[in-house]
C-alpha cells in the first residue's frame, strides 16, 4: 500500500507540474497573442493615418492643378513689389492711354506699405500712390477712365480733376487724377 501511495504522490506530481507547465506555457502564449494582436492594431492605424495623409494629399495636388489658371490670373492683377512690376504697371498705364487716344503722363508715385501680411508666404501687401495728367478729346478721356476702371487691377481713385484746353479751338482736355493701386511689397 506504500508503494501505490508513492506510486499516487508521484502521479499527482508529475500532473501538477504539468498543469503548471501547461498553465505557464497558456499564460506565455497568450501574453504573445495579446502583443501581437497589439502591434497588428498599431500597424492597421499607422496605415490607415498614411492612407488618410495620401488621399488627402491627392485632393490638395488635384486642387492645386485644378486652380493654377486662376491662381496666375490672381498674380496678374496685383502690381509686384519689385522695380520692374511698378514699372510694368506704368507701361500698362501708358498702353491704355494709346489705345484710348490720350496722352498719359505720370507726375508723381507714391509707394505706401500696410502691415497686412500674408502667412503662407509671408507677402506684405501695400499700396502705390500715382497721380497721372492726361490730355486728349473728351470722349477719348472719358474711354481712357472707362478702360482704366475695368483693368484686372484694384484701383481707387483718389481725385479727379478736368478742364478743358484753354487754348483757342482746342477740342483737347486736361486732366489730373490721383488713383491708389494695390501691390505687393518687396
């Protein structure tokens, strides 16, 4: 009867070691689900937050093409900041006075900044002061203002001032105007 309960110690042993072993390895197998299961769910959201970042980069490079005609026609009708743009715009002052048939002069420009600023470029947006005399027939200068007002540009006029030629069976008339123009700074 020793011998059968050693014989029923050992059984009991041998299964209580192996239920430790099993319960360890259970619990060990486990543990290694779980941090798998965890890093798959980490993996599945990088991907989803780098799809989102794709697609959305998409629709901005999609509106960005789709915009560039109207982004340039913006730009055109700003006077740039620099030497050449002002003097693009005076070019294209003079233009409009030949095709109106009056003679365009500029007496004075004035460069005025503001402290508005863009935050994506960091543009700072001004304005020019000119004041401009003109000479040519009334219905010339009135075509003259007429163009001038419907140039791609935001012109303000400031004053405005005609007479007519004093000399003898002059048909010319005179005038002297103050416009403000918007610009970017340089």
């Amino acid at each position: 009867m020793k011998k059968r309960k050693e014989f029923l110690i050992k059984i009991l042993l041998v299964v209580i070691i192996a239920n430790v072993v099993v319960l360890a390895s259970m619990i060990f197998f486990y543990s290694m689900i779980k941090k798998t299961n965890q890093d798959i769910f980490d993996l599945e959201t990088e991907l989803l937050s780098w799809r989102k970042i794709q697609t959305e980069s998409s629709l901005i490079n999609d509106n960005l093409d789709e915009t560039a005609k109207e982004r340039y026609k913006i730009n055109t009708y700003l006077v740039k900041g620099d030497k050449v743009g002002v003097a693009n715009f005076i070019e294209n002052l003079e233009n409009i006075g030949k095709v109106s048939g009056v003679v365009v002069d500029v007496s004075g420009l004035f460069l005025k900044d503001s402290g508005e600023k863009n935050t994506e470029k960091i543009i700072e947006v001004g304005s020019m002061g000119l004041n401009l005399k003109i000479t040519g027939e009334w219905e010339k200068v009135i075509h003259f203002l007429k163009l001038l007002e419907v140039a791609p540009y935001k012109i303000t006029f400031e004053k405005v001032y005609f007479e007519k030629n004093s000399a003898k069976d002059s048909i010319d008339w005179d005038g002297s105007f103050n416009i403000n123009v918007v610009k970017l700074s340089e």
